[in-house]
C-alpha cells in the first residue's frame, strides 16, 4: 500500500499521502479484500483515498472510519431518497439499506435523482444499487424492493445504525419511527410539499413525529403535496439536510435538529427552528 | 378574547392574508380558532387544504403560541392577546 500512495501537497500546504481509485482496486483485487475495507486499512495507515481528499479537512481521519464503518438505512428511494443515497455514497457511508417497492414512472422524472428517460420502469431499488456502485465501490448496498409494514420494516432494518425516513405517506411514517425507536435507532425524517420542506432528527425516547402529526388513526395519508405537487429544487434542498444530519450521528459532531424541526419555505425565502414537544 | 394569527409561507397564499385577529368567546381552545378561520377564509382555501365537511384544515398545520413550541392542533385553552403562528407542513417525499 505504501509503494501504491503518492505524496501531494494539499491547500492546507501540508504534505499527504493519496491512494487513487486505480490503487484501491488493484490492492483489493491482489489481496481479496473488499473495496471498503481496503480504505479502512489505508485510512489507519494515514493513507488517504484521493477520493475523499475534498471531504478530509471537515470529517478528518477517523470520521472518514467511521463512515466507512456505518450502516445507514434509507426507507424510500424516491424525490428524497434518490439524493440521500447519492450524497451518503459520496461521503463513504459503508453500508447502505435501501428500501423501496414502486418502479419509476414518467412523473418521476421532474425531481429524482435516480430517474432517467431509460430506467423508466425498473425497480427504485435497483437503479440505486447501480448509481450508488457508479459512485462508490466501497459502500456495499442491500436493497428491499418491497412495501414494507412494521414487521418487515424491523426486520430490514435490523444492523443500522441511522434510519432515513425518506417516504411519501403520513401512516407509514409514524410506522418507521415507532420501529427505529423499537430498535433503538435515530431516525432522520424529511417531507417535502411544493416549495416547502423540513426536517427532524429523533432519537428513542422522543415524541418526534408523533408531535408533529398526532398519534391517531386519523392521520391523513397525504399532505398539501397532493396539491402543491413537488417540483425538482425542493427534495435536493431537505435531502441536503437530512444527509448531514445523517453525517453529524455518525461522527457525533455538531448540533443536531433533536426536538427540534427546521421548516423551510424557498418560495418565501423563510427558514424556522421550531422547538418540539418532547 | 382576542388572539392574533400569522400564516407563515404559502399557508398565507392559500388563506389570502397574513394575519388575522380573531375574536374568540374566553376559554376557547385551538381547534376553536381554526373553526373561526375556516369561518372567516374558507372560501379561499382549495379542498386538499380545507375539508369543508370536517371543517378543519385537511394537511397537517401546526401552530407555535408566542414563539414558543411547536404543538398539533388541539384542545388547548388559548389566553387573550396570544400569537398565534400557523405553519403549514409538508408530507411528501
């Protein structure tokens, strides 16, 4: 590995030690280790994979372990969804579970990352499998090409250690919490209608969701989405958020939107931290 | 009792205002100010906004008092000279 690396001169001015993509690979083909752990190997080493060069001032040696060691569950593969595998995949998240039944459609088209004029019709699951091997080898994929209820739900997601609720209906979003609390994971929830989003992070313990939309059967399955429809700007914008929210858990640093919801309207140029009912 | 709402975002383009000040018998509650505002701007309002059967607000709102906590809509006592701020949130994803 050391033969491999090269030395550059970083921004900072400070010397370091890269190892390219062509080397990763080859030292994964000689030594039968998989992509990710051959990065975690060179990262202990002090030796950094060129392609986190750009990320290693902010996440730094062991924060780049840890995303590389971390397992982030993603439930929905849609407007939301698409984004937050693409971002969690650049940033080296390890493992990612990804969970989606629908196959794309035409009306996809206008917001989801994942959905082109040629994969009209194939699974959400698997164009995220393919985008996110494009992206990163090193992040290993499992993907659930099904709709999920509670027993299922806690059955994927069991290994993660962050849950993203990137769905599009109220109940089955109560449903996701309720599980990750079960397991005792922190979720990261983000909605989006017209212009509008927003974003929550909750841990076990909190009321979360249940303060935002109630306990009851009565919540409705949709939101003002149905009206306002979701144009292409608004799932990158809560998508942003919710993957660094993801980062922060991961690297337990900053400040998370714990008990707390950030509510964006980019038609009114508005942003709120609201405090939560805990 | 007085109380004074604000419509945050384009909650206040679907209503056609961005505040209002409602006058409300004492002891009324939330759900008491969203039936006057359905009273003073339904007409306003699209169905998936309205349920003008329920004559409640369809999508999920939430309302923070006095730039306080965030809290559903419900039975709630509202005080005189309260501030009411009404958000509009989003379930899509």
């Amino acid at each position: 590995m050391q033969q491999l690396a090269s030395s550059v001169v970083g921004p900072d001015r400070k010397e370091r030690r890269l190892l390219s993509l062509f080397a990763v690979r080859q030292l994964s083909d000689e030594t039968r280790i998989s992509i990710r752990d051959v990065e975690i190997r060179a990262l202990n080493a002090r030796i950094l994979p060129a392609r986190y060069e750009r990320s290693h001032g902010t996440v730094g040696w062991e924060g780049q372990i840890k995303l590389l060691e971390s397992t982030v569950a993603v439930v929905g593969s849609g407007g939301l969804g698409g984004w937050i595998i693409e971002g969690l995949a650049r940033m080296g998240i390890g493992h990612l579970i990804i969970i989606d039944g629908d196959s794309f459609a035409e009306n996809n088209l206008n917001r989801q990352a994942l959905c082109t004029e040629a994969n009209l019709g194939q699974l959400k699951t698997d164009a995220a499998r393919e985008r996110v091997n494009r992206v990163n080898s090193a992040t290993q994929v499992t993907t659930h090409p099904v709709m999920a209820d509670e027993a299922s739900m806690r059955e994927m997601l069991t290994g993660a250690h962050v849950v993203v609720d990137a769905l599009d209906t109220l109940p089955m979003r109560l449903v996701l919490q309720k599980v990750s609390q079960d397991l005792g994971m922190p979720l990261v929830h983000g909605a989006i209608g017209g212009y509008i989003g927003q974003v929550m992070t909750v841990f076990p313990g909190d009321e979360g969701l249940r303060a935002i939309y109630g306990r009851g059967d009565d919540v409705p399955e949709r939101g003002i989405e149905v009206q306002l429809g979701n144009p292409a700007a608004t799932p990158m914008m809560v998508a942003a958020w919710q993957i660094q929210e993801v980062v922060k858990i991961v690297l337990d640093a900053g400040n998370l939107l714990r008990n707390r919801i950030l509510v964006l309207d980019a038609e009114f140029g508005t942003t709120e931290i609201l405090e939560v009912r805990r | 009792m007085r109380v004074t709402v604000s419509f945050v975002g384009v909650l206040a383009s679907f209503v056609g205002a961005k505040t209002a000040t409602v006058a409300l018998p004492e002891g009324s509650c939330y759900e008491d100010l969203l039936a006057e505002l359905g009273r003073m701007f339904s007409s306003n309002m699209p169905e998936q906004l309205w349920d003008k059967e329920k004559k409640t607000f369809s999508s999920p709102i939430l309302a923070t008092r006095d730039e306080r906590s965030l809290a559903p809509i419900d039975g709630s006592e509202l005080l005189d000279g309260d501030q009411i701020k009404l958000f509009l949130m989003a379930a899509g994803g």
